[in-house]
C-alpha cells in the first residue's frame, strides 16, 4: 500500500513539474502580442527615427516590443499606431533598473508638509513670507520619483480637490508600479464641472499644463515644442489642466532620460533645450570649458512638414543634465510682467522657462532679460519669484561639481553583486552582464552611504559621513531660520510704514530692498 501511495506520489509530481517546466518554457519562447515588423519598411517613412535605431544598442529591439496597433498603422498610415509609455516597456529587458525606481522608502512620509515645525520652513514664517502664492496651501516634501505624478494630482495646491484615492488614506500603502487612475478617481462633486477651480475647503487650483512636464512623460507625442500650439497637438500651455491630468497615467518614463530608439542618453524637457541650444547658453554656462565638453544637440520632429517637438541629445551620459531638466528653478505658470505687474497668462512662453542661471545673477537675469515675477506679495506688494529648487544652479561651482561628480554618483549609485537595495525590500537585485548597473532609487545618499560617501571619502565610516551631513545640514537650517526671522520682521515694517503715512516713493524703494533680500 505505501508503494502504492509513493508511486502515486511521484506519478503526481512529475505531472505537476512537466506542466510547470511546459509552462515556463511556453513563457520564455512565447510569440509577442504582435508580430514583429521588418523594420525596413518602418524607415521608409521615419527617416529620423532610422538614423537612431540602426546604429544604436537597440538595434535588434523590434518596434512591436514600444509600439502597439503596427499592424493597422502599415494598412493606413492615418492609423496612428500606440506608443508605450509605461516602466515596463524597459523592464523587461532591464529588470533592475525598473525594480529599484519603485522602491519603497517607508521612512519618506507621503503629504509631510514643509511647513511643519521640522521642515525647511516651518510655520509662521512660510505662510508669511510667500504670502499669498498658492504654495502655502500645501507645500509637502517630495517622495520617490514613482509617486511623481501622483502626489502632483493629490497635492491641495493644484487641482482643488478635484482629484483622491478611491481608498482613502488607506491608499498610501500602496507602492511599487501603480498607475495614476488605478488608484484614483474624480469627486462626485467635481464630475462634469467644466472650471479649473477650489471644490475643497483650503485647497487651490494652481496646476497647469507646464507642471505635468516634471511629473509624467505620458503627453510627449501629443505637446509640442516648449508647449506652442500646433495643429495636431493635443496639449499646449493654455489646454485645461484638469482634462490634460486624465489622460496621464504613469509617473515620468525611462524615455525621459534615455532614447528609446537608440540608448543614447539625452532630455526631452523642451525649456532646457532651449535654455542650452536655442539661446545658446550652453550645458555650464558657468564653465565654457565644460561647455565644449560635455554637449547637447537638438533634434527636431517634423509634423505635417513643421516643425513640431524636439529632443536634446547629449554627446555623453551626464546625470547632471538629465537630472537638470526638473531640478532647477524655472517658470512653469503665469505671472507678472516686470515692472509694470501687467499680467503674464500661459499663452506667453514666458509660463516655460529654464532661467539657467545662479542665485547670484537671477534678480539681473530676470529684470532685465526675461522682465517676468511670479507674483505680488500680499503685505509689502513687492514683486517676487517664488524659487522651485535651483539644486543644479547650486551645485555649479561646488566642490563635488569641480571634483567631476554628478547627480548619480550620490543619488544612484552603481551596484555590482546581488543584493537588496536596502533592508525595506525584499525585492533581489541581480547585476547586469557587464557586472553592474545603476540604481534607480533617485534617492538621499543616506541610503547610500557605502556606495556613496565612503567611495571617495574612504577614511571615513558611515558614522562619519552622517557626522559631516548633519552638521552641514544644521549649519544651513539655522542660517536659514535666521533670514527667515529678519525677512517676517521686514515684512511688518511695511504695515507699520503706512500706518504713519511714510511717503510712497520711500516704500517703493523698500519693496525693491525686500525682492532682493527675499532671493
């Protein structure tokens, strides 16, 4: 009888192991969803397109493996084929990459506002000293690059409540590859409102269509260059942001770093390209040297015979320029005309710009060559910018920048054997052929001391370089707070001012003293 049971046993077995082995066979050697195409035939009319892939690392990678409907597309060219914009078109291919960007950092709070009392600017100075910018009305601390898009449409600052998790706050367990409209949807009182406006109590409706450029790639084929209008051009810098958002789903793709066709590094965030190329104002034009070093070449894509988008080629992977394209300061809503204050709308291109300068040079830059503030402050009536995050402007010049380091050697690092990114996953991360690749948890170099701090700075230990961070870190906050401080004090002189009836022109003056000590 027990043989009788162990035979059955191993007869089960080897059914189930023939079937899984079958099946796992079946997975590796199983046609794609399409047929492949003869690329060939594809060049014929994408002549550009050609000139990257043939010669490029991916030039055995099928169109079939990015695009869908090529079938129809052949049959009538009218037919506009579909263009994979999400993570796991590369991941396939490039599973570690893809793995590590959606990595969870848990210790990353979603919808920490920086207003607290521990943030950059904690209450009351924040609310005061950028008073009334829509800023205030929810400034929160970013979270991993995969959350992009979709804290940008939960944000109270941008699209007034419109938008919120179909779970509610059990939502912000979630992680890893989410799409946007999987884990999202439109309140039942905002449902066919035609307005770009405040349904919830404290929130505002500041978003438009320039800022989705920084949180998805999802709209490339469909916006035109730095957002003009063009005849088939879905979006432009005027379209309603709040019907743009909907047909967005993924956080900014692989392709916004990387060309799909070709490998080669490059950016597609038309206000840099025309910061870099079109003014002529170079990758550092801080260092003209570098400059001629490291450089960028824009690539036009023609529609209906004009020209329509562009992307900028870089002559060699530079994190620093890639990271450049949402990490600096720029202009991405209306504003005020300097120095009449007459209003600046989103038909103005103006509402995208890349002022590609440093801190010290901004207020001339502005006043001068782009005549452009944000907005008015609602005590002093002083005409200000309210800064993004000059983090590329500010490392220029550093001494990381002139010791050759860029964004990645800090904030994604390369790891070679296999191992987990950090103890909060479980995700396994296997080298590439070549023995390494490249982390893409955007991510503090707390989390990568080893891989980071330590490789250049090998007398230290980890201890150490939290040591060095910390300190650094401190130092600035409490200069910061300090400034902070004396600009409220300033700001109440004002109200004290016209209180006494100071003459105007001497309040005039002081607003300009006040845009200066507020840059």
């Amino acid at each position: 009888m027990r043989r009788f049971y162990l035979l059955i046993a191993i007869a089960i077995a080897i059914t189930v192991g023939v079937y899984f082995t079958a099946s796992a066979s079946a997975q590796k050697t199983a046609p794609p969803a399409q047929k492949p195409v003869k690329v060939e035939t594809c060049y014929a009319c994408h002549e550009q397109i050609k000139d990257f892939h043939a010669t490029g690392k991916h030039a055995k990678v099928n169109c079939v493996n990015c695009h869908t409907g090529l079938d129809k597309h052949l049959a009538n060219v009218k037919e506009r084929p579909g263009t994979r914009t999400d993570h796991k078109a590369c991941g396939v291919c490039h599973k570690e990459q893809y793995e590590s960007f959606f990595t969870m950092n848990w210790k990353r709070t979603a919808r920490m506002e920086k207003s607290l009392l521990t943030g950059k600017s904690p209450n009351p100075s924040w609310d005061y000293l950028m008073m009334p910018h829509g800023f205030t009305r929810e400034h929160s601390m970013q979270r991993s690059h995969a959350f992009a898009l979709i804290d940008h449409l939960l944000v109270d600052r941008a699209y007034g409540g419109r938008f919120q998790p179909k779970e509610g706050w059990a939502f912000y367990a979630r992680h890893g590859d989410i799409k946007a409209w999987d884990v999202l949807e439109e309140i039942p009182q905002a449902r066919g409102v035609d307005a770009h406006r405040s349904f919830l109590h404290g929130t505002g409706a500041f978003a438009n269509p320039v800022c989705l450029f920084c949180k998805t790639s999802d709209h490339i084929l469909d916006w035109a260059y730095m957002g003009d209008k063009h005849p088939r051009a879905k979006w432009d810098r005027t379209s309603k942001v709040y019907e743009m958002a909907k047909h967005v789903n993924h956080t900014f793709a692989c392709f916004a770093c990387h060309d799909p066709h070709s490998a080669q590094p490059r950016v597609i965030r038309d206000a840099l390209i025309e910061a870099v190329v079109d003014r002529g104002e170079g990758t550092y034009p801080y260092d003209k040297e570098k400059s001629k070093r490291i450089t960028m070449t824009k690539v036009v894509f023609n529609r209906d015979g004009t020209p329509y988008r562009a992307i900028g080629i870089l002559n060699k992977p530079h994190s620093v320029l890639m990271c450049a394209q949402c990490h600096v300061e720029y202009n991405c809503n209306p504003g005020l005309e300097f120095p009449t204050g007459t209003p600046v709308g989103m038909a103005d291109r103006r509402a995208n710009l890349f002022q590609w300068t440093n801190v010290w040079d901004y207020d001339k830059k502005t006043e001068e060559v782009f005549k452009f503030r944000d907005f008015r402050h609602g005590i002093t009536g002083a005409m200000l910018t309210k800064f993004q995050h000059p983090e590329v402007e500010t490392f220029w010049g550093s001494k990381h920048e002139r010791a050759g380091a860029e964004c990645k050697d800090c904030h994604m690092p390369k790891y070679k054997q296999v191992k987990p990114v950090t103890p909060t996953t479980a995700s396994k991360y296997y080298s590439t052929p070549a023995g390494y690749y490249t982390s893409h948890w955007q991510t503090n170099p707390r989390n990568y001391i080893k891989e980071a701090c330590l490789k250049c700075h090998p007398d230290w230990n980890e201890t150490k370089a939290n040591y060095v961070i910390d300190s650094a870190v401190t130092h600035l906050k409490g200069k910061a707070r300090k400034a902070e401080f004396w600009l409220t004090q300033l700001i109440n002189k004002f109200i004290e001012a016209r209180a006494v009836g100071v003459d105007t022109a001497v309040i005039e003056e002081a607003r300009k003293k006040h845009a200066q000590a507020h840059t």
